[in-house]
C-alpha cells in the first residue's frame, strides 16, 4: 500500500515496507519475519529492518541540533518555534 494512510491494526506481511512519518522526517522499516504471537516493544527489532533514507537521519540530527540551539532559551518551544523547525527541512 505505498503512500496510503491505514488504521494502525491493519495487518503486515513479510518484505512488506511501513513508513511512519513524526513531524519532519519518515522512518522506514522492512518487515523481516513475523511473531507467532504478541512481543513486547524492545523485541520488535528482531523482526524489522530499519531501512531509513540517510538524508532522513541528517535532518533528524540537524533538528536536534536546531532544538538544542533553541532549548537554552526559557519555558516551551512554541508552536510557531515547531512548524519552523517542520518547514526548514522541506
């Protein structure tokens, strides 16, 4: 289902890709196998491929950079400060 929003219970297939996209950037992840029944989340990596696109994870790093700039200024970021940061990586 490449680009389709789905319900979060929707069911996966082995070789099938999930993209998940947190504010700016999209992880992506290559299911590898799947559990005969439910795991807990520190084992779901034995069965997922982290396939994220490099430049996926320069701009993760340089938001980070961008928020630790920014976080030594008092109280909340606001949200003007968040759609900044979501629009400088478009």
């Amino acid at each position: 289902m490449a680009d389709s929003v789905v319900k979060p219970a929707r069911e996966v297939k082995v070789g099938e890709e999930i993209v998940i996209r947190k504010g700016a950037i999209r992880f992506s992840w290559k299911v590898t196998d799947l559990p005969k029944s439910r795991v807990g989340a520190a084992l779901v990596g034995d069965y997922a491929l982290e396939t994220t696109a490099p430049e996926e994870l320069e701009k993760l790093e340089m938001i980070r950079l961008a928020q630790k700039d920014i976080l030594h200024r008092p109280g909340r970021p606001t949200k003007k400060d968040r759609r900044d940061w979501e629009n400088y990586f478009k």
